[in-house]
C-alpha cells in the first residue's frame, strides 16, 4: 500500500533550496561574526538567488549572478564611501556562494557543500593562513612549487612500465613513491614549523616525521651544549622521535602496500607502543621525584629555554633526486639479493637500507611487495629490520653529541627494549 501513495512532487525542490540556504547561512555567519556589511542575511539571500536560477534553467541563472555582481557592486561602493575600504575577500566570498546555491539549485549536492565548506574556512583561517603566509622563507615557497611541477608536469611524462628487459626499474612508480614521501616529510616540515614552539617533546616527534636521524642529533647536542640540564626531556624527545619515524614508515606502508603493513603491523604496533610506555612511564617516575623532593628541586620548568632543531625543508631538487637515486638502488637490490639469494638476500638489503634511509627501504619494500616481486610478509619483515636499523643507528650519534654516558645508556637500554618489542612481534607474525 504505501508503494502506491505517490511522492510529493516538491520535495526535490525543498531540498535543493534547502541546501542552498544551509550554505548561505553557513558562511555568512563567519562575516556576521566579524561585523561585515554583507553578513548572514546577505550571504543566505546570494545562495537563494543563484539556487532560484540553477532551478530556472541557464538564462535566470545568469541573471542571478548578474543580480549578485550588482550587489557587490554596490557593496564596495557603499564601504568605500565610508571610507572602509573594498570588500575584496567578502565580494570573492559572495559570488563563490552564489555558485554553490546555483549547482544546489541544479541538483549537485556535494560539489556545493564542499564549496560551502572551503569557503568558511578560508574566511575563518584569515590570521592562521596570513601568519604562516608571512612565516615561510623563499626556498620553502620555491620547495613547494618544484614539489607540484615534479608532480603535475613531470610525472606524466615518464613512460609507464619497465624500462628495462629484467623487470627492475618501472619510472613511474619509482617516481610517485618519491613524490609521496617527498610531501610527507614537507607537511611534517610545516607542522614543525607551526607547532614546534610547544615543546621540545613535541618538537621531537615532529622532527622525527622528518628526518628522525638529525632530530636526534639536534637534541642530543643541544643536551651536550646544556650540560646535563636537559638530559631528562632530550632522553623523552629522542624516544618520541624513534616513535615517530616507525608512524611514518607505517603511513608509507599504508599508502603504497597495505597488505604489507597488515604483516608487520603487529612488531610495529609493539615497538610504537614501547616507545609511548617509556616515555609516559619516565615522565611519572620524575614527577615522583620531583614531588618527593618538594618545591625547591630541580624540576624541569626551571630547566633554561629550549629551542628548535634547525631542520631544513626536506624537499629540494638535489633531495628528490637522492631520494630516488636511493630507493632504485634499494629497489634494485633487494630484488637481485631476493632472486639470487632468496629472503636472506633481500633483508640484508633491508639492514643496509635502515643505516641509509629507512623511509626509502621500507617504501621499496612496499614497492616490491605492489609488483608481487615479495611476499607480503616478507617484506614486512625488511620493513621492520630497516626500521629498527634506524633507531638503532642513532645510538652513535647520542653517545659522541651528547658526552653523557647516563643518557646514552638510557636511550641504549630504551631503544634496545623497543627492538626487542620489534623482533617478538616477528616471531609471533611468523608463527
């Protein structure tokens, strides 16, 4: 019976109308909230209108946007009399508006909302967007436009499959696997930069998304400068950017080869979570200390001021080309090193490719695992061992930077426990 009860004919137009209307108010409400001339009203009657148009068909819908620019003209007229200024972002603002309610007129739905959304935030994130602006030196600005050339133009020119007759270098993938984690570790460079002022801790695992290996140069030098007064929160950063390096290599494994990072996510899942236990566990023994000994004790808030590691963006030219000089020569070796001496072969690769770059060793895993060259549990395996290489090469670097045998034998205990974690998730994954 209720098959036969026939729809209500203008139910599709409420909603269309509707939306339009929720991404009026929806942006307008920011302008209201900063005491616009054209505000919540305005903004809903601009998405209304373009809405009535895209119902119309295509010569009202000209007319709508006609009506909007003559709106904004008189806008600007009025605010400029008043001696305000133009209302440059707020005219922007409006006609994007009106287009969102003429495609939601029109029947899209996502493409208008995602508008909506863009548009809010952009005029919301003014002081954000205008402050990081301003923060960025010349070569991260020419970081990020080589980034997108390599990406948009280069990339499509490269031809698609093996190049060479043994199967071993496809340009292409090599290519996007650079790019990929090229913008990871320039989007942890901007986060650095952003938020790294929070914290040494904090700073420490950002860097550790970067470039974990000069992280932990940075700290344990700058411990070695203080002498000894930051050796308690330089132990925690260097354990967080351990962490940080085994996330990393697990996003790489996710992107490029999940099925690998379902083999080794087990030994990651133990060493990330040995890291986070140490660190939390040393932070509870020193507020015990700390607290026993009362309020005259060294605590760390009396420690001197902390700064930065000085991280350079870890995207350039001469990098990219690194980069991907590294990863086909790991790429290259482990399937010679797999064909010729089995999985033996490829995880002493895996071990030379942790010392290296352990970012390259596991996304060459990963590479090679996507080309059904590896087993996926193989080459999780690698993928650990290159991970653990990495942490474990960093040892050197605390015990000559840091002159401080305490701490080195601290992080020596610390980092030996999370490899350990590493090797017994191996096990149980290869049971």
């Amino acid at each position: 019976m209720l098959d036969q009860i026939p729809s209500w004919p203008y139910l599709p137009t409420l909603a269309r109308l509707g939306l339009a209307l929720a991404i009026g108010l929806f942006v307008g409400i920011e302008r209201e909230r900063r005491h616009k001339e054209a505000g919540l009203r305005t903004f809903a009657f601009a998405a209304v209108l373009g809405a009535v148009g895209g119902l119309l068909g295509e010569s009202y819908s000209l007319l709508a946007l006609g009506l909007v620019g003559l709106l904004v003209v008189f806008l600007n007229l009025e605010t400029i009399r008043t001696k305000e200024g133009a209302e440059i972002t707020t005219s922007a603002a409006l006609f994007i508006t009106a287009f969102a309610g003429l495609l939601a007129g029109q029947g899209h739905t996502f493409t208008p909302s995602a508008l909506g959304i863009a548009t809010a935030a952009l005029l919301a994130w003014k002081e954000p967007l205008a402050g990081f602006s301003h923060a960025l030196t010349e070569s991260e600005l020419r970081s990020a436009i080589l980034l997108a050339m390599l990406a948009f133009v280069a990339y499509p020119v490269l031809p698609p499959g093996n190049i060479d007759p043994w199967g071993l270098v496809e340009p292409r993938a090599a290519w996007i696997t650079v790019l990929l984690i090229a913008a990871l570790g320039f989007t942890n460079y901007i986060l650095l930069k952003l938020y790294g002022e929070r914290g040494i801790e904090f700073t420490g695992f950002l860097g550790g998304l970067v470039n974990s290996t000069v992280t932990v140069a940075e700290l344990t030098q700058r411990a070695g400068a203080a002498g000894g007064q930051l050796t308690d929160v330089t132990f925690r950063g260097v354990i967080l950017a351990t962490a940080a390096m085994l996330i990393r290599n697990a996003i790489i494994l996710a992107l490029l080869a999940p099925l690998v990072l379902l083999s080794a996510a087990v030994p990651l899942a133990l060493m990330i979570a040995g890291a986070a236990v140490v660190v939390l566990w040393h932070r509870r023994h020193l507020q015990n200390v700390f607290s026993n000994a009362g309020p005259d004790s060294n605590t760390e808030a009396n420690q001197p001021a902390r700064t930065l590691p000085t991280l350079e963006s870890p995207f350039s030219l001469t990098a990219a080309f690194k980069f991907g000089f590294i990863f086909l020569a790991l790429r290259i070796a482990g399937t010679l090193a797999e064909r010729g001496l089995g999985e033996a072969g490829f995880y002493a690769v895996s071990v030379v490719g942790g010392v290296v770059s352990s970012a390259s060793a596991v996304a060459s895993a990963a590479n090679l695992a996507a080309a059904g060259t590896l087993a996926p549990h193989v080459a999780g395996i690698g993928a650990i061992i290159a991970s653990a290489m990495s942490a474990i090469i960093n040892l050197p670097l605390v015990a000559r930077l840091g002159q401080d045998r305490a701490l080195t034998l601290r992080i020596a205990w610390a980092l030996g426990a999370i490899v350990v974690l590493g090797v017994f998730g191996c096990i149980f994954e290869t049971l």
